[in-house]
C-alpha cells in the first residue's frame, strides 16, 4: 500500500503532470483551475469531531454548532467526557450526533500512529467509530494525514465531475469510477483535488469539503 504524502503545492503540481500523461482529459482542466489548495489540516481528535459535527447541515449551520462547541471548550476527549447529554444538546447537537461523538470519545484513537498505518488501515480504525463512514475517513487520510493515493468515490461532486471529464452517458456508481480510474494510481489524490476544482468550475460553486 502506498504511503506516499504530498505536503506541497510543488509536489501536487509533479503529481498532476504525472496523471496529465496518464490521463490526458485533465490537461484543459488543470490549464483552468491551476495547482488547487491541499487544505492540509492537523488531524487528529479534533478534525473527526468537527467532521461528524458537520454531517448534514449547511456549512454555515455546521459553523455555528462548531463555535458554540470551542467556545464552551467541549472539543476535548476530556472536556467531553465530563459533559453530560444535556450540554451537548444545548450547543446544537442532536441525539444522534451525540451517539456518534461518545463513540469517538470511547475509541480513544491513538492518532499518531494513524501516520504510519496503510491507508486500508486507516480507514478501518476511523470506520469502526459510529457515525464515521468511508467518505469521512477517506477525508482524513487526504487533508489530514496528505496521502497521495486518495480518491473518493463516494464523493458527489467527485462523480459528476468524473462524468464530464470522461464523457460518460450518466454518473457514474462509486464502484464504476473506482474501475474507471484505476491506471490513475498512484496520482489519485491529484485526480481528486482537481476534480473537485473542475467541478467548482461547472457548478460555479465551491465543492471541496471544509
């Protein structure tokens, strides 16, 4: 399994001429949207939190609920802990939400480690939490941890970009684009960043998860 970081714009620019001769359709994209941001984050507790907090709502209604939490210092394993059902429902967060973070709380991750893991590795410790899907994992393995190998297929966005970048007749299923672009290994997490990009360009509106 690949463990390769990109941890630079000069570094994602090496990879995104690397799948341009791959995969030549991404020359006019990338000739449009440029180097895209690597939005690199720095993992770790807080980053799945904030995750599962922004599950299903606007970014702005996600924002807010977030606020709330640092400004009542509830974005700790042990603030957390100490926290009673009560609390959380005040700062905005539903029943279900508080299921999912007592469930990141009680796994207690050990996130350093989560650096040297494969990225299958990764994936099944961040998933064994509930409420943590493979979208959200993957997420962290791109913008948290910087793989290199990374494309999420179950990204909406993602798919009807992949759909006008390849020409396909309709969007296709996470399984199909995971098909499609398998030769665009190991420059997938390239593929991603400029997909979201393209995207952002066809729907003029942002893609890239925050």
């Amino acid at each position: 399994m690949s463990m390769t970081t990109l941890d630079s714009s000069a570094e994602l620019k090496t990879h995104i001429q690397a799948l341009i001769e791959l995969e030549p359709r991404f020359a006019p994209v990338y000739e449009q949207v440029g180097v895209p941001s690597l939005r690199r984050n720095e993992g770790g507790f807080a980053a799945l939190l904030r995750a599962i907090v922004g599950q299903q709502l606007s970014v702005a209604a996600a924002s807010s609920i977030w606020q709330r939490l640092v400004d009542t210092n509830l974005i700790t394993p042990k603030t957390l802990i100490q926290a009673d059902d009560d609390d959380l429902r005040a700062q905005g967060l539903s029943r279900q939400k508080i299921r999912y973070v007592r469930s990141l709380v009680d796994h207690d991750i050990d996130y350093q480690a989560l650096t040297t893991m494969s990225d299958g590795e990764v994936i099944a410790t961040l998933t064994a939490v509930t409420g943590i899907g493979r979208w959200t994992a993957e997420m962290y393995l791109l913008f948290s941890l910087g793989r290199a190998d990374i494309l999420a297929v179950d990204d909406l966005a993602i798919r009807v970009a992949a759909m006008a970048l390849l020409e396909l007749p309709e969007r296709p299923t996470p399984k199909q684009l995971k098909v499609a672009t398998q030769s665009w290994s190991p420059y997938l997490s390239a593929a991603s960043l400029l997909l979201w990009a393209y995207y952002g360009g066809l729907k003029d509106k942002e893609a890239m998860p925050v």
